[in-house]
C-alpha cells in the first residue's frame, strides 16, 4: 500500500511515519508534504493507495484539496487527522468519501486501526475488481449463476457503459 502523509507539524509526520513501519514494515510511504499546494502535487503525481492527512493546512486547506482531487476522479483512500472540532469540516470531509475521522491527539492504536481498516477495503476492492470482468459478467449471465438487478445494472454501466 502506498501512503502520502499531509500535515503541517513535522513532529506528527515523524510519528506516523514511524507508526506506519510499526503496523506493517512493507508499506511503501510514497512522500510527505506540510502543506496543502505540495501535498496536492504529491498526491498528483504519486497517485498513492491512501492519504493521511489535517484538514487545517496552510496554502490549500484539506478540505478544499479534497474537493479539488475528488472532481478530478482521484478517489484515493484517505484519512482525516486534526485538532478542529468544526462539525461542519467533519460533515463535508464525509461528503468527500473519507475513510475515517481522527481528532488529534491520535492514539496509536486508533490510528493503526483504521490504517487496517483501509487495507483491507483496498483488499476487497481488488478481489471484486478482478472478478467483475465483463467476460465474467457474460458467462455468469448466460449460465444463470447471476441475476442483476439495479445495483448490478448501475456497476456494469459505470465500469463498461453497458447493462
């Protein structure tokens, strides 16, 4: 799994830096930025598997780096750490899909949780992924081991163009 981490305290970098070996040593930690205008151009460019990142960053905030990357499809995990209690930045940060919510200070334990949590939503993203072919799709129809209904009409459409 790759990880960018965002955050403007170089002291909270280090931690989660040290963190990520700790939960598992073969992730790859992909860079890190203090602020939002880099970690956009990080995430750009990296195209990492998750974010770790506050959303009171100087340059860009999260949230509107999160706006801006969502709109571009980029649809990297991600995981919000900070100090503000804004229930207004918690409600939009979920409007943008993220994974989890963390208020700083972060436990460790609180945070290899839902870096856990996140790799194994990669996990069965990749599992559906690859058995949701379309010549999967064809053969399971034709032999009756799949009956769609909206929702599977819905995934073909997006993923294929077709239903």
């Amino acid at each position: 799994m790759r990880i960018v981490i965002i955050d403007g305290e170089e002291r909270v970098r280090e931690e989660l830096i040290k963190l990520l070996g700790k939960v598992e040593p073969e992730y790859e930690l992909a860079g890190t930025a203090s602020d939002g205008k880099d970690g956009y151009r990080l995430i750009t460019d990296k195209h990492p598997d998750l974010v770790i990142m506050d959303i009171q960053l100087s340059k860009m905030s999260g949230i509107s780096m999160l706006k801006k990357l969502r709109g571009e499809g980029v649809s990297c995990k991600v995981i919000i750490l900070t100090a503000d209690t804004d229930f207004n930045k918690a409600r939009q940060a979920i409007e943008l899909s993220v994974d989890n919510y963390i208020l700083k200070p972060v436990k460790r334990a609180q945070m290899r949780k839902a870096i856990l949590n996140v790799k194994e939503k990669l996990d069965n993203e990749k599992v559906i992924a690859a058995a949701f072919t379309a010549e999967n799709i064809f053969r399971g129809c034709l032999n009756g081991q799949i009956h769609p209904d909206g929702r599977f009409h819905a995934m073909t459409r997006e993923k294929y163009g077709f239903t």
